[in-house]
C-alpha cells in the first residue's frame, strides 16, 4: 500500500491536487484435515487497484465551490488458483484466467450554500470502463443456450487490447440542512455505473 498527494495553490480562488496511490490484496486459504489428506487444498487469489487523480477546485466566492478533473483506475485481479496442499492430495490442479481493466472519467461538481444552514451539490461524471486483454471472448449461437457446445468462435486478444467498453453519465444531486453543529439532515440522489 503506498500513496503520494501533491498540492499547489494556483491563484487566490484556484487550487489543484495530484493524487496517486496503488495497493494490493492477496488472499490465500488453504484447507487441510489430517484423516482425508487427499482433499486437501490451497486457492490463492489477489487485486491490485493503482489510481491516479488530478483534482482542481476553485472558489469563485465564500459560499460557491467549484471541484473538477479526471482520474484513472487500473485494476488486476487474479480470482483463483487451485493447488493440492501437499503430494497426497488428489487435487487437480486450476487456474482462473486473470482479468484486467481500466477506468477513466471526468468530473466536476457544484456546491452552493444558499444559507447558513442550507447547502446545495450537484454533479456530473462521465465514466468510461476498458475490459483489457490478455484474454479470450466466445461467440454463441443465438439459436441456441449458452454453452460450450454452441460456441461458434474464439476472439483473442492480446495484452492491454479493449476486449469490452462500457460509458455512462453518472449525475448527483444532495442537499444537506445544517440543524446544529454536530446534526443535520441530507437528501440526496446519485447514478452510478458498474
């Protein structure tokens, strides 16, 4: 797990961020019982998530905040390998084919206290979702249900080549009413693509 932050003051109302930070999680379970010695096994999976973001918020006035800019993900996830826990196990060994991806987007947002007590967000994000290979992609049979008997082709695809895409607009809309300094009441409403 590592992360770096960068800050730099623009003018008097416009300020800029730089955030980076990768990190990773690794799983191993294994599972062993002394008597059935040939069903014993390990699976051992991982993620690695590196971002990289480039913030700016500027402040056109002391109840008026302006935020916006990109960012980007790159994730490589390894769901599982199978493997005997020792030589006595009889179990076979199984890899799941890793999976690559990369999401983009661009933001901003709009944040206006109308009051004191009464704040207004509105925002906007345009994501965009990269499937990467390596990896393959099957073309079934419309005629028929999906299974390996109907599989009619095989596209391959090389590393880092766009196997899928996805974009969508992600719009969000909060209200927050400050009732005292440690309570207040939010309302808000949010699409978000997965």
């Amino acid at each position: 797990l590592a992360s770096l932050r960068w800050n730099q003051i623009l003018s008097k109302r416009l300020y800029t961020a730089v955030f980076a930070g990768i990190s990773k999680y690794q799983s191993r379970i294994s599972e062993f019982d002394s008597i059935q010695k040939t069903d014993a096994y390990r699976i051992e999976s991982s993620v690695v998530y590196k971002s990289i973001k480039w913030d700016f918020t500027w402040l056109p006035n002391e109840n008026h905040s302006i935020d916006f800019g990109i960012n980007a993900i790159n994730y490589e996830i390894s769901p599982g390998k199978l493997s005997p826990y020792s030589s006595e196990s009889l179990i076979k060994p199984l890899t799941v084919s890793s999976e690559n991806a990369l999401e983009m987007a661009i933001y901003a947002s709009d944040e206006i206290a109308i009051s004191t007590k009464f704040i207004v967000e509105l925002g906007l994000r345009q994501s965009f979702y990269r499937q990467l290979g390596p990896g393959l992609a099957y073309l079934f049979d419309n005629e028929l249900p999906r299974a390996p008997e109907s599989i009619i082709d095989t596209m391959v695809y090389s590393k880092s080549k766009t196997m899928s895409k996805y974009n969508g607009l992600e719009p969000r809309l909060a209200f927050r009413y400050i009732l005292s300094g440690s309570s207040s009441l939010k309302l808000s409403y949010g699409r978000i693509n997965q």
